[in-house]
C-alpha cells in the first residue's frame, strides 16, 4: 500500500500487543518515499480497543491537526483486537465530524486457518466455559466487523484448500462480504481505501461475542522477549525453531538475528510452525546488532521453558 500510495498521504498507526514493537520497525525498514521512521506512529503495550480514550483519541487529532493532514489513516490493530470498540470510537465528537471510517479489513493466514484453531465447536457440542476457545471469539469477531476480507498467502494452497479456507470465512462473516485473495498481502489501494462503508453507521450489523461485555481484556494471551545470543546460521536457527514452536504450541514469533560478519538484520517471522526469515535493513550506526524476538501464545505458556528452548537453539 505504501510502495503504491500514488500520491495518497497515508499515516500508519501500528497497534502492538506486547511491550516491544516490531511492526513500526519492519515498515520503517521498507525504503518506501515517505515511509520514513518519523511518519509511523506506533501504540504499544495494549491493544487499541483497550485504550480507545488513553491512546487513540489523542493520536487521531495529533494527526488531523497537523498543518497537512493525511488523506487516509491505516489503522493496523494488533492481532488479537477486537475491531467494534474501535469503530465506536469514530462516533466521538472530537472526531465524528472529521473522519469516517471508510471500510475494516480482517487479514486472513490462509494456511493457518486451515489448521482448525479458529473454528466454532460443532452444534451439540458447546465447550464448557473453562474451556472457552479465545483465538475462535477473536477471529469470528473480527470477520463480523470486516467489510472486506484478504484471504492471504493463497499461493500455499493448492485449489481444493484455498475453496475450504473460503468456506470457513464465509460461515464466520457477515452476508455479502467481500473476499479477495491474495499473495504477500499486496492488494490495489484503491480497493482497500475505497470501501467507502461508514462502518462507524452500521453497528449494529456487526455482531460481536463482547456486545455485552462492560470490558475486554487480553488475560487469556501473553507475549514476552527473548534475547538471544548471535546466530551463525539462520536457516538452521529457523530449521530447529520449528521443534520449539510444536513442543510449547506457540501462536506466533517475530524479531531479528544478529548473524556474524553480516552488515544486516536477518528478520525472523513465525506463523505457528511456518518460519520464514530474510536480511530487512542494515544494522544503524545507532543500534547495538543483537538478536531479540517476541514470543506470543496462549495463557499459561511456560516463559521460562520457552526462554530456555530457544537460548539452546
């Protein structure tokens, strides 16, 4: 989007769930004009529809009260938020009569969601509460809200995969939502900045499984850092992760190596047990090179084990 912006003067708010943020940091890392480390503004430490009062409302009028406002404003939420409190938010008065929220967007890991972890229990077979699954609450919320859906990474599939993966989406999303598949997540700007939806108008058609909750937290996710020593061989680094990752059951990973004799940062990134990694940027004159990830899971993953794992690695 960035790379194709015609012109468009696009603000990126990156949301991130833990307490280091790696996202702000890989876009700033994309040597796309504009783009710059300066332009993205990064929340972290929450989750945007936690902190709707404490951080976005702010963020959003620092941005429209600039001398040069933006045309469009990206919000890319963490992982784990739930879009309708944000949405709500637009019917503020200090940004109601500024801003519309042109459309949501729920980006989809096609491969992942074919492992059956987002899915409702079968009819007859409800969970008991204790038992609850967050990561299906968090998906199926997600799509309810989303106006357009991009299926990603559909060139890991073959064509029988890629229908089942529509057919998921399609039970969780509203009537009539669009789906569009994707590689590598590039998608035309003018579509994912045309939705012209006013979501901010429609609530009530997005129903979420929190509509009746007087709060939302994250209790049932954590995320922590790892410092890691250098790593010689990454492929191999990346090779071994994947035993890591299966023994701990490990959501996601991402951060970057600091490899010997290499100039750049080899980034790391980690669906599940998918591992893919390349060299992003140069190290900066600024920066001492080391290697760092974040780890993020489900509630009672062992820190401590997980640490130790990766640190033998």
């Amino acid at each position: 989007m960035m790379t194709h912006a015609q012109g468009r003067r696009i603000a990126l708010i990156i949301n991130e769930f833990g307490d280091v943020g790696m996202d702000r940091d890989i876009l700033a890392a994309c040597g796309v004009a504009g783009c710059a480390e300066d332009e993205i503004v990064e929340l972290a430490n929450g989750c945007l529809c936690c902190t709707v009062a404490d951080a976005f409302i702010p963020t959003m009028e620092a941005l429209l009260d600039r001398p040069n406002p933006p045309d469009h404003i990206v919000i890319e939420t963490s992982g784990l938020a739930l879009p309708k409190p944000l949405v709500r938010a637009f019917d503020w008065p200090a940004i109601r009569a500024r801003v519309t929220v042109d459309g949501v967007l729920a980006v989809v890991d096609a491969p992942a969601l074919l492992t059956g972890r987002f899915e409702e229990p079968a009819p007859g077979q409800e969970p008991a509460a204790d038992h609850d699954n967050p990561l299906e609450e968090v998906f199926s919320d997600q799509l309810r809200c989303a106006d357009l859906v991009i299926l990603n990474k559909v060139d890991l599939l073959d064509a029988p995969a890629i229908a089942r993966a529509h057919a998921l989406v399609a039970a969780q999303s509203r009537p009539g939502t669009q789906v569009l598949e994707t590689v590598q997540g590039v998608v035309d700007p003018a579509i994912a900045l045309g939705l012209a939806a006013g979501a901010e108008d429609d609530l009530d058609s997005r129903p979420s499984h929190h509509d009746t909750a007087t709060d939302h937290d994250h209790d049932d996710f954590v995320s922590f850092c790892v410092d890691l020593a250098p790593v010689a061989d990454p492929a191999r680094f990346a090779q071994d992760l994947h035993a890591v990752i299966t023994t701990h059951d490990i959501l996601r990973i991402k951060g970057g190596l600091m490899v010997p004799g290499k100039p750049m940062r080899h980034l790391l990134q980690a669906v599940g047990p998918r591992v893919s990694g390349y060299y992003d940027r140069p190290w900066r004159p600024t920066e001492t090179p080391a290697s760092r990830l974040v780890v993020i899971g489900l509630k009672g993953l062992d820190q401590a084990a997980v640490t130790q794992s990766l640190r033998a690695l």
